[in-house]
C-alpha cells in the first residue's frame, strides 16, 4: 500500500533500486545530490544534474520537462553517502513561471522497479521559491528510509546548493542552468497537458522486468493522449476561460482570430475563438471491433480523444511519439541492468581467489553472462511485442493524415485545395530511433509557430555516417527552407501567411525559384545591406505596433489596411550583409515576433557567425534547429532520447510543390 506522506514523515525502504518520479505540469529541472551523513555535499561530483545525469547509484534526465524519472540504486551509492535529496528547480532565463506559487503543486512518487508506488508526496504551500528539497532518502543503522521534505528557496538552486553546504554551489548552478537551456534548445515541444488527464507519471508504463527483478515485462498498450486544449475551465462547461496575456514565448492559442478583436471596457483582449470548445473534447468513436481475446487491439486513425479527426489524428500521433520514446527508455534501462548485474557478478566471482582457478569460475562466468543474454532477450521480446503495435498503428495513420500533416508523397496532396481555415499543426520532418528504425514519427508543431526555425547550413556528418560539403549543405538547407515555407503558404487561408526573404549575396536564387516563379512571396527577395536593413526595419515596426496595441487594449488604434497576416521571414546566408544593428533587430524578432504574428526562418552556418561572439548564443538557443539531411540533434520531451530527424521534402522530379503553391497564388489574386 501506498504511503502518502506530509512534510517531514518519513517511511521505511525495502528495494535497492528504485524509481522516483516527478509531475509538476510545467517544465522542471530534477537534480539529485549525495550527501554525508551529516548532509554535506562534497562537490560538484556528488551532484548528479542534467549538465552530468550520471553519479554512482543515480542518473537523472538529461533536461527540463513537465514529468521526470529518477533512477536511483541505493547499493551502488558509495559507502560514505548516507543521505540522497531529490531537488526540483524551476528553469531560468526563459518564460515560463519564475515561482512555485504559479504552477500546480508538483507530486514525486518514488516507485519500485515494477512501477508500484513504495511513498509519494505533493510537495504543498510553496509560494516564492523557485527551488525546493522536495524528498530525501537516508540511510539509518544499515537500513534506507524516504523523507518528505518539501524546503523551498526563493534564490533558486544557488540558494539551496549553498544551504546544502556545497562550496562551488554558484558554479554550479550556473553550469546546471547551461545545460538545461541547450536542452530545452534542442527538445521538440510537447503540446499543453490537459488536466483533464490527470497524473500521467501514474499512468506511464513500468520499464521493462525480468521475472528475477520483481515485475513482468509491459504489457503494448496505448499511452492516454494529450490534448492540444486546455481541460475545463475553472467555471464548468459553458463558463468563459480566464483570459490569458500575450507575451513574448507564451503559447498563442491555436484558435485565435488573426486580427484582435475589440476590447471590453478596461479588460483584456479577448483572442478565444468563439466556437472554441472550454470543455474536455469527447473520446474518439467506437470504429473498430473489439479485439479477440489474447490478441492486440486492432490499430485505427483517429483513435484518440478530440473534437475533430485533425485534432484526434495530432493527439494519436503525440501518443506514438510518447509510447515510442518511454517503451525504448524501458528497454535500455532493462539492457543497463542486465549488464550491470552482469559486471557485479564477475566482479564477485574475481574477487575471490577460490574462483580464479578451477573449472568453478569458468562455470560461474558462464552463468553471469547466461543470465545478462536471458535478460535482454527478455527485454527486447517486450520491446518488439510494442513495437510491432506501434508500426501498425503508423501503417494506418500514415495514409490518413491531412496535407498539413502529411509527407509531400502522400495522396492528399493530389486532392488539395487552399483551406478555409488554419489547422492546429504542421509538419516539419520525421523522427525515428535506432531501436524501431522502421516506425516514423511525424513531427507536428503547433500554429501559429511558437519558435523560429534554424535550417543548419553548416557542413557536417549526417547519422548513416556520409559526409556532405558547405556548398551543397548551403543547398540542400535552402531548398529545405522553401519546402517548409511552401507548407505554411498552403495550409494557411489565402492572404493570412505573408513569406518575405532576404537573400543578400543572391545565393539561394535557384533553390527560391519556386517562390518566385509561383508568385506567392510578398517581394522579390531582397538583396544587399539596404535591402536587409529595410525589411528588418518594417518587420520590427510591425512588431512594435502590434504589441503596443495588444498590451495597451486599442487595437482599433493600428493604421488603416494594417496587415494582420502571420508572417515569415526567411534569412538565408547569413550573416552575409548584417551588420551589428541588423544583428540586434533579428534577434528583437526571435525573441519577441512569434507572438506578435512575426516568425523567423534562419538559414545559416553557426560556425560563420562566430566573429559576433556570444551575442547570438540566445538567438541559436531560442530557434529550433533542423538539418538538411538526417541527423540525430532532437529530443523528446518525456525521455530525452537523441532522435533522428529526416527533413519533409519533396520527392524528386515531382511536380507536387509547383500545383500546390500556383492554387496558393491563384487564391491570393482574388482574395486582393
């Protein structure tokens, strides 16, 4: 039975190994530190962070994000540890909350290897502080017990490495904050939590177990999706939301009317969609019999909660992208296990000297490695078991997928037409892991974009292992460019996504052809300083207006045939024709214009622009960055894995591009 602690109980341990998992509902940092039997950090080294997720007996993830797993192995801790704490921080330098007062309480559950809650806690009456203890495990006359702890610090994880007795602790929280920055850099943001869902550390599969482990390997099964819409508002069904500010970073509503609309008297703008639905959207229908007994449940599209099939479609895919990346962590910690218990045994069998001669430890060896090989075949059948469910749901959803989600070969795009309205996602590429070559994930994003793009242009290596040159990197970056740009034109109604694009030197003439050939860019591309300086002038006005009007309520005040289309800018080559004002008004947009309507598309080399020093270390952070060719730079936001991107291009010598964006430009001549 579960214990439910309050600050300060404490309850006994029975298992080693142990799992400590972490809700907060919004992105966190989890941090485990060792400490002596008088609660002294000894160093940096005792710390196990996202800059170092690994010490002895503990690894923890490797960024911030809503729901965390720690794995910790009381056995392997060193001798001189008596006491782990389990601190939570809250990220800094970005714009999410900057207090626990803001957020829901978070809950830690500290979990047998076979998922079976041992103690939880909610962590309660936090207000100010942005880091907290939030539990500890101490070892008392031989025997491992958990304490609820709940100390917060308004300082932040400095305060609390400080308190904890850790000399170098401003460093190191410097450095735990640089790594969880380049983390939440590289990360594929996952779409807001319903509450509607409740827990989801609670519903989480358990890793994958052998029978000498105490648990039995996951059974394949649907991880519960996560809806795109807030669950139901504070007031019941029918009751209006709070409204929620606009501000630089905070997530838009998908829903939102292009163009603000009037505001109440003294209040807020409302930017609500009015047929946007408050409640929690129904389940999906019932479209496929019941499976027989003893056989998996027949995959169908659409299979997920949601008002519409595009959104029930982008929920199913989110819950792919989820069940994938948590059935691989399970088996790689059941292969991390087998090996360790493996190296623990011949370490045992070598430390005695009775062994070491004789056919007694050869037989002992022999059976060491026995039990490792029947532990990751174990291992692996659970993980083949899920993934032979999960390729055929892709099978299935794949070929049902609307053009805004679907690859440039598929069929929808044969019967498209420009949309009437603007949907809830986009893709941007595929994402695959080693483990499950075969299954693709689609990468969907929300609209409006929430962050700019960076098509690296930098030469490099891709995942199978070739090497391709600057020149054509610069290439295959550009036409990658025009193949994302060219989706935003065609699933957004005619006249509400405006593309602009500055090209300096006129490197990128070829691969832009279709743009301009197609008509559907607002301008010629621009060439020169004076035509960068230009149109980064007007974007940042636009910028200006639109925020001033938005956060001082007179939106009637912008001018007369203000265009409140979203719009792109594309930057290749940069920093080719920029100087250091240039410089500071393209960051001004990446940093404020995605929600004011003004996004970024970057195409450049990083390595070129490294004469401006640190000045563009945040504008690289604050994009997110996509290659030209396959290559394993994203991360998921539940695990953390290294996954596989493979950019969405058009297949060669297909004319889809060109019919698509000439119906676009067709659609934009009589919406003018």
């Amino acid at each position: 039975m579960t214990a439910e602690l309050v600050r300060g109980q404490n309850h006994p341990l029975s298992q080693a190994r142990l799992e400590i998992r972490i809700s907060a509902g919004t992105p966190i940092v989890a941090v485990a530190a060792l400490g002596d039997e008088n609660g002294r950090i000894h160093g940096a080294e005792w710390v196990a962070h996202p800059g170092a997720p690994t010490q002895p007996g503990l690894e923890v993830p490797r960024q911030a994000a809503a729901d965390h797993r720690l794995a910790v192995d009381l056995d392997a801790v060193p001798e001189a540890v008596h006491r782990v704490s389990v601190l939570l921080a809250l990220p800094v330098g970005g714009t999410g909350p900057v207090r626990f007062g803001a957020v829901a309480a978070p809950f830690v559950a500290v979990t047998g290897l076979d998922g079976g809650e041992v103690a939880s806690y909610t962590i309660t009456g936090l207000e100010a502080e942005s880091a907290v203890v939030a539990l500890e495990l101490y070892r008392r006359q031989g025997a491992w017990k958990v304490r609820a702890v709940g100390q917060g610090y308004a300082g932040g994880l400095a305060e609390l490495l400080t308190d904890q007795q850790l000399s170098q602790a401003h460093q190191l929280a410097g450095s735990i904050n640089d790594a969880v920055s380049q983390g939440l850099a590289r990360s594929v943001q996952a779409p807001p939590q319903r509450t509607a869902d409740g827990d989801r550390s609670r519903q989480a599969a358990a890793p994958a177990l052998g029978p000498d482990q105490g648990g039995t390997a996951p059974q394949p099964g649907p991880v519960p999706p996560v809806s795109p819409y807030g669950g139901q508002t504070p007031g019941g069904p029918g009751q209006p939301a709070p409204q929620q500010p606009s501000y630089p970073g905070s997530t838009p509503d998908p829903d939102a009317v292009t163009q603000p609309s009037a505001p109440t008297a003294g209040g807020p703008i409302d930017y609500s969609h009015p047929r946007r639905q408050n409640a929690a959207p129904p389940p999906p229908p019932p479209t496929a019999p019941p499976a027989a007994p003893g056989q998996p449940a027949q995959p169908v599209a659409g299979d997920a909660t949601g008002w519409s099939m595009e959104e029930r479609l982008y929920n199913q895919v989110w819950g792919m992208f989820e069940d994938l990346a948590r059935t691989t962590a399970a088996y790689r910690s059941a292969v991390d296990f087998a090996e360790s218990r493996m190296d623990k045994e011949l370490e045992q069998v070598l430390s005695d000297p009775r062994s070491r001669i004789g056919g007694q430890g050869d037989a002992a060896r022999e059976a060491a490695r026995a039990r490792h090989t029947q532990l990751v075949a174990q291992a692996r059948e659970a993980l083949d078991r899920d993934l032979a469910q999960l390729a055929a749901e892709a099978d299935v959803v794949e070929p049902a997928l609307p053009p805004a989600y679907a690859r440039w070969d598929n069929p929808a795009w044969h019967g498209y037409r420009v949309p009437m309205e603007i949907p809830m996602a986009l893709r941007l590429g595929d994402l695959h892991l080693p483990e499950a070559d075969r299954i693709r994930i689609p990468m969907l994003v929300r609209l409006p974009l929430e962050r700019g793009l960076w098509i690296d242009s930098g030469a490099a290596g891709s995942s199978d292992g070739s090497f391709t040159d600057s020149h054509t990197m610069s290439r295959l970056a550009m036409e990658t460019a025009v193949a994302h740009a060219a989706r935003l034109l065609a699933v957004y109604p005619a006249g509400e996504f405006t593309v602009h694009v500055i090209d300096p030197a006129g490197s990128g003439a070829q691969p832009l052809a279709p743009l301009v050939q197609t008509g559907v860019l607002a301008a010629p591309p621009v060439l020169g300083a004076a035509g960068v300086a230009d149109v980064l002038g007007r974007l940042t006005q636009r910028v200006d207006l639109v925020q001033m009007a938005v956060r001082g309520g007179a939106a009637d005040s912008l001018p007369p045939g203000f265009d409140t289309s979203q719009q792109l800018l594309i930057v290749n080559d940069f920093p080719h024709g920029f100087d250091d004002r240039a410089v500071n008004q393209l960051r001004y947009l990446a940093d404020e214009g995605p929600a004011f309507g003004v996004h970024l598309m970057m195409v450049a080399d990083r390595e070129q622009s490294s004469g401006y020093g640190p000045l563009l270390d945040p504008l690289w952070r604050s994009l997110l960055r996509l290659t030209p060719v396959a290559d394993d730079h994203l991360a998921d936001p539940w695990v953390g894995h290294a996954w596989t991107y493979e950019p969405s291009l058009v297949p060669p010598g297909s004319q889809v591009l060109q019919r698509v964006l000439s119906q676009v430009a067709t659609a934009r001549t009589k919406y003018t």
